[in-house]
C-alpha cells in the first residue's frame, strides 16, 4: 500500500496543478495576441521609413498579419507535435525561438527580411497557444476547474491586447524597432515554465483504438481524430473568429464615422478599453454561466453579439456604439471559452493536441479572413456600421442554428 502511495506521488499524472501552473500558461497564452497588437500603433512609422520599397502599401501591414495567417496554418502541425512529442517541450522551444524571432527587427533594415522573421513569430505562435491551451486542458480536469481556466485565458488575453498597445504606442515614439524588444519577455516566461510546468503523460488514457507510435524513446498512445464531432464546431469556430474580431479590427473606425476626429486618439482608446473590459467581463462569468447547457451558453453568446452589433447599426451614434461595442464584446468574452470546450474539452489525452491545434487554426483563420469580409460587406452595404449591422444578422442565423442543433443533439442524448 505504502509503495503504491510513493508510486503516485512520483507520478506526474498525480500532481495537482493549481495557480502556479495556470499563471505562465495564461502568460504564455498572451504571445499571439503581442504578435496581433504591439506592432499596430507604429505601422504609420514603418511606412514612412520604407515607403520607397516598391508595394510598401501592402507589405507593411503584412507586418501585423502574417503572426496570425501563420498559426491559421501551422497550428494542425503543432498539435501533431503536441501529441506524438509531447506539450512542454514543444512550448519551451517555441517561447525561446519566439524571443529571437520577435526581436529580430531591432536588427534588420530589410523589409523582405522583416516579414521572414514575422513567418517564424507566426509559427511559434502557433506552437505556444496550441501547447498551453492544450496543457490548461490537461491539468484542470473537470468541468468547473477547466471552464474556470479557459474563461481566464479570454480574460488575460484580452486585456493583455489592451496593455500591448498602449506598451506599443508608448515605445514607439522613441523609433519603430523600439516596441519589438517587448518580444524578449518570452524569456522569461519560459524560465517560469521550466521550472513549473511537468510533462502530462498517457497513462490515464482510455482504452481506444490505437497505434503506438514511438516518441522520444517512449510510446504514445495515438487515436483518429474524430471528424464527424468535431468538423461542425470547427465551421462554427472559423465564423466565432470573424464575429469575436469584428469589433477589435473597427472599433476605432466606428467610432471616427460617429464624427469624432481621426486625430482624437483619446476617446477612441476610451471605447476601446470599454470593450476590451467588456470582453474580460465575460470570459470571467464563463465559469458561472457554462453550468448553463451548451446548447443555451453557445447560442447566447452569439445573440449577445447580434444585439449588439444591431445596436450599433440601428443607432450609430457615440451613446449608440459604446453600448453596443460592449454587449458584443462581453457575448464575445462568453463565446471564446464556449467555443474551445465544444471542441476540446470533450477530447482524449491522445488527440488533445491534434484537436487543439485544429481549434486554434480555425480560430486564427477567422480572425483572419475578417478584414476581408468587412470590407466585402462596408462595399455591399455602403457603410462600416451597416457591414457590422450584417455581420449581427449573420450572429443572429447562427444562433439560431447552433441553438437548434444542439438542442437536437441533447434531446436525442
């Protein structure tokens, strides 16, 4: 008796993780979002300093872009790796290159070589928020413990994005390469991770079929994917993408065609932090709201984003957008959580990474295709607020359709 108690003791599967575990994983969680924001407020000063490259135009907000079309394509790679490698080793390699990647601008003057070293932030991104939201998954077993964790990752990334820009704007007015040093903190928090986060192991995994797949000397367990659950929540996680960014991309926009001036960055940055706190609000009540059924939380969310981007469409006023900014920002703060544990949460130790990489693609490919689309719709519609007005319609048909669909799942359960 007493040896069996040593030999879980000893066994990693047998820690608790607590605080300790979550904080570097939340922090780590942060470093897509500073690949999306700490650049933006001296894109104007890039393309001042490379404006006689030819396609300047274009290649300069590439700056800010690749990161995320770069996770959109690897992430299904990196959740690869996560399963057949392992989570904690992958991630700590991912945060070091990541510093060195992230800083490299600091060094170079070739905006060709720029965008390169944007190629590699990308990947590494993508690599860091498979592993940890995988190991967030991994370590808080348990619906209420993991919802609690899932629900603080939107919280910490949310406002990190808020505190990135102002770090990024503050930096930037003693040169563009000034705000690239931030991306060294990654250094730190590896140091942090290395130290706190073990590597989970296969021995809770369930009989399955399987094939055994050796791996740094030892075997994983290895599992199909299942498709048939998870291909419809990861549709449903590409639009959640587009809708949850909606707001974060215009917002600044929206606020100029209430007729403030473009110059008047202070009441912009107001009802963009009203948002962001919104968006916080949220994925902190997730733990509270997800004793809910999915098939009420998820289709909330996605009305709360509907109603409020209706509101901004029908009354396109100062009063108008700062309420509306903030139910769609708070059904956001709701819906990113929810989105992760329909697809994740449900999956095994084995596929865990694979899944999770997959999440996070098409997350990040819904971020992605968002400017496109809003431009799309502003030339259609003839207005930024009545393309948003669209894209709340569009919230609105998938609430419905979601709402309608799990109902039927549960019912058939």
């Amino acid at each position: 008796m007493a040896k069996r108690v040593a030999d879980r003791r000893a066994d990693p599967t047998h820690r608790r993780a607590g605080l300790s575990q979550a904080a570097p994983l939340l922090a780590g969680s942060c470093m897509p979002v500073l690949g999306s924001v700490l650049i933006t407020p001296v894109l104007p000063r890039l393309s001042e300093h490379f404006g006689g490259v030819p396609g300047a135009d274009v290649l300069v907000p590439l700056i800010v872009a690749l990161p995320a079309l770069m996770i959109a394509v690897f992430a299904p790679f990196a959740g690869q790796i996560v399963d057949r490698l392992g989570r904690r080793s992958l991630l700590l390699g991912a945060m070091l290159v990541y510093a060195l990647a992230g800083t490299a601008p600091v060094w170079l003057d070739s905006l060709a070589a720029i965008l390169a070293s944007r190629v590699v932030v990308g990947i590494c991104e993508a690599a860091i928020m498979t592993a940890c939201t995988t190991l967030l998954v991994d370590y808080f077993p348990g619906e209420r413990r993991r919802n609690r964790y899932l629900g603080l990752q939107t919280v910490v990334t949310t406002l990190a994005a808020t505190a990135f820009i102002a770090i990024g704007g503050a930096l930037g007015a003693s040169g563009w390469k000034t705000p690239f040093w931030v991306y060294s903190v990654s250094i730190g928090i590896a140091a942090v991770m290395a130290v706190l986060l073990w590597e989970p192991t296969d021995a809770d995994a369930g009989p399955q079929a399987i094939e055994r797949t050796a791996a740094g000397g030892r075997f994983r367990l290895r599992t199909r994917i299942p498709w048939e659950r998870i291909g419809g929540p990861l549709w449903v996680t590409v639009f959640g993408g587009f809708t949850f960014y909606v707001l974060v991309l215009e917002v600044g926009y929206l606020v100029v065609a209430t007729g403030v001036a473009a110059e008047n960055t202070q009441v912009i940055g107001w009802v963009a932090a009203v948002s962001s706190l919104a968006t916080a609000l949220g994925g902190l009540s997730f733990s509270r709201i997800s004793r809910l059924p999915r098939g009420v939380v998820l289709p909330a969310a996605f009305l709360l984003q509907s109603v409020g981007m209706i509101a901004i469409w029908v009354v396109p006023t100062g009063p108008g957008l700062i309420a509306g900014a903030a139910i769609t920002s708070f059904g956001s703060g709701v819906l990113l959580p929810s989105l992760i544990t329909w697809v994740v949460a449900a999956a095994q130790f084995t596929d865990r990474g694979r899944i999770t990489g997959w999440w996070t693609a098409a997350f990040f490919l819904g971020q992605s295709l968002t400017p496109v689309l809003i431009a799309g719709l502003t030339l259609a519609a003839g207005s930024l607020t009545a393309a948003v007005g669209l894209a709340g319609i569009a919230a609105a048909v998938a609430s419905a359709v979601v709402g309608s669909v799990l109902s039927d799942r549960y019912r058939r359960s």
